[in-house]
C-alpha cells in the first residue's frame, strides 16, 4: 500500500464522464445513497454533468452537478395585504420554475429561516430537505474581492 504522501502528490486527472460510465457512475452512488442522498432522477436532467476523476485509466470519483435556480430572498411591500404578497409569490414562482424549466433545470432551492417563511415555501410546493446546506463563494463578487480564501 503506497504511502498517504504518494498517493497525495499522485497527479488525478479530470474528465467529463461518458455514457460508459453510467452503470459504474450508478452502481458508486446508489452504494454511498445513505451520505449523499443521491437521486436517480438527476441522471435524466437537461443539465446533468458528471465530472470522473482518474488515474492511469481508473477511476476514482464520479461528482454530478445540476444548474439549479436558487430564490435567494424575498423583500415584500410593507404597505401591501398578505394576500397581495402571497398571490405575487405564487405567480413569481410560477414565472421561475418556467424559466428554470426553459433553460434545462429541474429542481428549484429555496432557504427559510423561519417558521412563517417555511410554512409559505411549502405551500408553493418546495420540500424541506433534512440534511445540511454548504455555500462556497467564489471570487468576482460586486467590490471585486474574492471569497475563496477566507
């Protein structure tokens, strides 16, 4: 067995999986579907990419992506009924989910930290997910600084 060392400096390439991979790509996640949660109906998205790592031929990893469409917040009208601010939510979703559709997405995020904010997703028909949401900025924000180092 090769030293953590070695197998750390050894050079891992990077390739865009091909539809040979599928039965491995499915049979290696549907094994760890307990820790990542795993959805075979990915596999079908418009947006699908599944990045393989390799070495010399073998492949080590399979990370899928999908382009999602996150609704980052909601700022409403303090002067406007609840019921004005919720028949525009539900049409603004309903205008999203279409452009998400449009453009070969197929599931839309959505974060509350709130009861209230939860309850009113869920009537809209997002899902309360049970596991961890991470965020990873990346660098190019609007004063140009980047987020990747800190």
């Amino acid at each position: 067995m090769p030293s953590v060392g070695k197998i750390l400096r050894e050079e891992i390439s990077l390739r865009s999986a091909t539809p040979e991979d599928v039965p491995k790509l499915t049979e290696w996640l549907e094994a760890r579907k307990t820790r990542n949660q795993f959805d075979p109906a990915i596999l079908k998205y418009p947006s699908l990419e599944v990045v393989a790592c390799h070495t010399n031929g073998t492949t080590h990893a399979f990370v899928p992506t999908q382009t999602v469409t996150m609704l980052e917040s909601v700022g409403t009208n303090p002067e406007s009924s609840s019921q004005q601010v919720a028949h525009s939510l539900v049409l603004a979703v309903k205008a999203i989910e279409f452009m998400a559709h449009r453009s070969g997405q197929r599931e839309l995020y959505f974060l509350a930290s709130d009861t209230n904010t939860a309850k009113g997703a869920e009537h809209l028909g997002f899902e309360e997910l049970d596991m961890k949401v991470f965020r990873k900025r990346l660098g190019g924000g609007t004063n140009g600084e980047s987020h990747d180092a800190q």
